[in-house]
C-alpha cells in the first residue's frame, strides 16, 4: 500500500490481515529489504496510474530478485476490469457495481 488513506480503503472492503504502508520515511529498498526479512510471499498492490504502475514493477524486480514471491493477480485484475486508478477510489467502485447489479 502506498499510504494510510489506502489501509482504510481496504479495510472499509473488509481485507483482513496485515497490511504494509510504503510512505513511512524509508526508501524503497529498505522497505523492500523490511519485507523480505519478515515474508516469503506476498500480494503487492500499488494504485493503478502511472505512478504506481511504475512503483509495482520497481518493487516486484527488487523483491523478486531477493526471493520473495510476489502475487500481482488483484493489481492486474484492477488494472484491467476496474476503472479507477487509485485504490483509495476501490470502495466507491465497488458500491456503485453493487447498486448497479441490485438495479438490474
């Protein structure tokens, strides 16, 4: 995640378990480093515009290089079939599809 208005997007959707902020005051690397000390495997979900499409592929060559396998199949399924490009915009999304499907 990329900052605390992002952890409560999330949580507003009910994602549970941990959940890592990146703007904290360290640098790519030594969060990246942070991660792989503690993990083995994790899902990797940056926003969707330019930069955070740059900020997922930096993060998943350096994690990836380091032995941690990285998950990006929700970042790509966003990408893809959601038309936001942050995810503090995913709840908002998500609420309108619903009203959308029980309009239907």
């Amino acid at each position: 995640m990329e900052g605390r208005n992002d952890l409560k997007s999330l949580r507003r959707l009910r994602f549970n378990g941990e959940i890592l902020i990146l703007n904290r005051g360290t640098s790519l690397i030594e969060f990246s480093d942070t991660i792989a000390r503690k993990y083995r495997r994790i899902i990797l979900l940056t926003d969707l515009d330019t930069k955070g499409c740059d900020l997922e592929r930096r993060m998943n060559q350096y994690l990836t290089g380091i032995g941690v396998d990285i998950d990006v199949y929700l970042w790509n399924f966003l990408r893809k079939n959601v038309p936001i490009k942050t995810i503090e915009e995913l709840p908002s999304e998500y609420e309108r599809q619903y009203e959308k499907g029980l309009q239907a």
